[in-house]
C-alpha cells in the first residue's frame, strides 16, 4: 500500500465523518488499535532472555533426608489400620477413633513399626 493510498482513504473516511468529534473519536481509536498491535509484535517478535534464577537472599533449599528437629522425645499416634503417624496436635489424629489408637512414645518407635510420618502434620 502506497502513502497515496492511505491518504486517500482517509480522505474519504473524512468526507464519512461529518463532524470533527466523530473523527477525532475514530481516530482515537484507530492508534489504540494499532498501539496494540505493535505492542504485541514487539512482544512476539523478539525472543524474551532467559532469566536464570539466582539465590539472591542467601537462601538454600536442599532435599533432607533426616528430619531437622529432634524428635526423639515427642509422642505420637497412629491407627491400627493406618500407615501414617500423627503428632497429638495434628488434625489427623483426632480424626482416628479412640478405639484404634495407638501410641508411640517417640517418632522413631513409630517408624520402627513400620510408620511413616503424616503429610498434613508439621514435624
């Protein structure tokens, strides 16, 4: 499309509009639209760089095997038909009937029954 092409058809989109605030509202309009546009080939058209994430507030995060309390101490609950070990606070305990209770002294006598601990519980 030439320049005189497009100024013509402004032209005759003028000689449409009869009145300057309906041009001026058309007009408004049209650059919107073309802003948009261009703003979103800009954003497209140029590959994006890879932010590589960096430990920036000295923060490390590191898959532990053994938990970081010490645990020996706290009693626990687990129900008899169960897998999972619950501290007495935790919601899950309390959900186990009295009946199939049965408690641990400590995590580690759990785990040597073969417990493991609940997910929904904070150790």
């Amino acid at each position: 499309m030439s320049i005189r092409h497009i100024v013509d058809k402004l032209k005759s989109f003028v000689t449409v509009m009869r009145s300057e605030q309906s041009f001026l509202a058309g007009l408004m309009c049209l650059v919107g639209i073309v802003s948009f546009v261009l703003g979103q080939y800009s954003v497209t058209a140029t590959s994006a760089p890879k932010v590589e994430l960096q430990n920036q507030a000295g923060v490390v995060f590191t898959d532990v095997a053994e938990p970081i309390a010490d645990l020996a101490g706290i009693p626990v609950v687990a129900s008899s038909g169960g897998t999972k070990y619950h501290l007495l606070t935790c919601p899950g305990a309390s959900s186990i009937k009295e009946t199939n209770k049965i408690y641990f002294d400590s995590v580690e006598l759990a785990q040597a029954a073969g417990y493991s601990a609940a997910r929904n519980c904070e150790f």
